[in-house]
C-alpha cells in the first residue's frame, strides 16, 4: 500500500468538503432555502443517469457522472458566480484554473491530471458527454425555479430573453430535454413569471 497516495486521498476528500457550504442563488423544489453546490453536483448526478437516453449522441454515463460530480468544486477557491450575474461573465476564469490545479493537485499525481482532464472537457462543451452533462447543469436550475414561482428569475429581474439565451445549452445535449425545457420556459411567459421585453 502506498501510504503518501492514501494520505493524499484523504486529504483531497476533507478539502471538498467545503463544497457543502458554497451556496448557490437557486432554491431546492418549492422551497425557500438556497441549494448549496454539493446537492446540486448530487442530483445532476442523478439526472444524468435517469435520463440519459434522452442523449442525443452515445454518451459514457459514468463520465459524465464525474463530470457533473466534479464541476463546480473549482468554487470551493473561485466561488459561485451566478449564471445570470450582470458584472461577472460565467466562464472558465483564471481563478477557476488555479482553484483546478489547487484543489485536484492534492490528489496522487495520476489521478490530479484525470480529474483535471474531466472538468477541463466539461468546461470546453465539446464532447458528446460534456454537452450532456452541461444540459444537465442547465436543466436542474429551470427545474427548480419553475416550482418556485419564478425563483431567482423573479428575485434577480431575470428578462426572459437572457433565461432563453443561457437555457439554450441543454439543445447541445439533448434535443427532447431542449423541447421539454423551451416548453416550460413558454409556461412561464404566458404564467407571467418571465417577461418578454418588446
């Protein structure tokens, strides 16, 4: 057994535990309280398995999984930018990379460049399982603020035009998932939840 290996696991799994306190803008289903990143990378996890036949490409479930499992623990460092934030652009960021190479580097050197590998293919939205996973990303928080009412499209004055615009990612994954999402953001217009600006 390799003892330095093991320690350097253990460390790595008590430094993402911090990913259970970064707290995100959405609320849990019909509920007031703000979903934190662990819950979120959890249920996309779940998503992704549940509805992976809705893929529009052959995907490999369980890289996905990792990716959804692994994308945001970046945050942990670099902090949760809010997709819809008006100041900061939601993208890869210098801070994401350094938070990568950081968090991952704890990690026995083989497995710091897999995981590293993982959340650069998911950042890049390239592959068949990237695309899937971020129409998974894309999908959970429409989900969750349709049963709020609005959500954190009401509380932030979120226009219908830019929910449209980012919500236009699960297409890339998913063309049933797509179909079902721009339904629902449809609802929501003629619900009154999201406005159209003319």
């Amino acid at each position: 057994m390799n003892t330095k290996d093991l320690l350097d696991q253990i460390a790595f799994i008590k430094e993402i535990d911090k990913v259970k306190y970064i707290q995100r803008k959405t609320k849990l289903f019909n509920s007031d309280r703000n979903e934190n990143d662990a819950e979120h990378s959890w249920h996309l996890a779940l998503m992704a398995i549940v509805l992976a036949e809705h893929s529009d490409q052959p995907i490999d479930v369980l890289k996905v999984v990792k990716m959804v499992l692994i994308h945001d623990i970046v945050e942990i460092d670099a902090g949760d930018v809010f997709l819809y934030d008006t100041q900061i652009n939601h993208s890869n960021t210098d801070e994401e990379r350094l938070a990568a190479n950081r968090i991952f580097g704890l990690l026995p050197k083989k497995q710091a460049e897999d995981m590293i590998a993982i959340w650069e293919e998911f950042e890049a939205g390239e592959t068949n399982e990237a695309k899937f996973a971020r129409s998974m990303d894309r999908l959970e928080p429409l989900l969750q603020n349709t049963s709020n009412d609005g959500g954190t499209w009401k509380e932030f004055g979120v226009p219908y035009k830019k929910v449209y615009e980012k919500k236009c990612v699960i297409k890339e994954g998913s063309t049933t998932l797509w179909n079902y999402a721009e339904g629902l953001i449809n609802e929501s217009v003629e619900k009154g939840i999201l406005k159209k600006e003319f």
